[in-house]
C-alpha cells in the first residue's frame, strides 16, 4: 500500500479536534477533581493555601491582570521551588520541547521540503 500525503483539510481538521479535546480534558479535569476552585479561591483570597501572597496587579489593567494572576495560579506549583518533582518534569518537558523545535527546523530546510507546515 502506498503512502499518500493528507490533505490540509483533513490535517487541519485534526489539529482542531486535538486542541479541543486537550482544552477539554485540561480544563475539564480541573473542573472535576476541585483543582479549579482551589485556584479561584487562591485568586479571590490575594494569596496561596499556604499563606504566600498573590501579587494580583501587574500591568494596572483589569482585562490583562486578571488572566495572568490566573497563569501565575496554574503555574505557581512548577515554578515555586518548594517540591522537586514539577521542576524536573518541566525541564525534561523543554528539553524535548528544544529537540522537537530542532527537529522542525532540519526539516525545513532540508531540500525538496515543499511542505508549508514545516517551513513556516
């Protein structure tokens, strides 16, 4: 059986399928196991359950300083330092974000690539 490329259409179409089903299971499981509430607690309370304070004024504009309080809320537990663990997941996640970047650029600029994916 020959390989024959997707169309975009059908790629596209995946993509968008995949970004709902990951923006649904992220938010989705937050949702269920109470991650969700902790966080809005944390965001309404100005600090985390274990008493460090919320900086919740960063740019003095309601619309922009909202959605990163909540950014620095989800991302508090990965770069606080007080657990090892979230820290080195999130190194071997960038060290294989870099390899995957990398990757993509070989790619494109090997000769005869005519995909538009890669070369963007």
């Amino acid at each position: 059986m020959a390989y024959t490329k997707p169309k975009m259409g059908t790629l596209h179409a995946s993509f968008i399928v995949l970004s709902i089903a990951g923006f649904g299971l992220l938010w989705g499981s937050m949702f269920l196991n109470g991650t969700l509430d902790a966080m809005t607690a944390a965001k309404e309370s100005g600090s985390f359950p274990d008493g460090r304070p919320l900086r919740s004024t960063y740019t003095g504009f309601p619309l922009i300083d909202s959605p990163v309080t909540t950014l620095v809320v989800f991302f508090d537990g990965v770069t606080n330092g007080l657990d090892p663990g979230p820290r080195l997941l999130m190194v071997d996640l960038s060290v294989m974000l870099q390899s995957q970047a990398l990757w993509s650029l070989i790619e494109s600029r090997r000769r005869g690539n005519r995909s538009m994916l890669l070369s963007l």
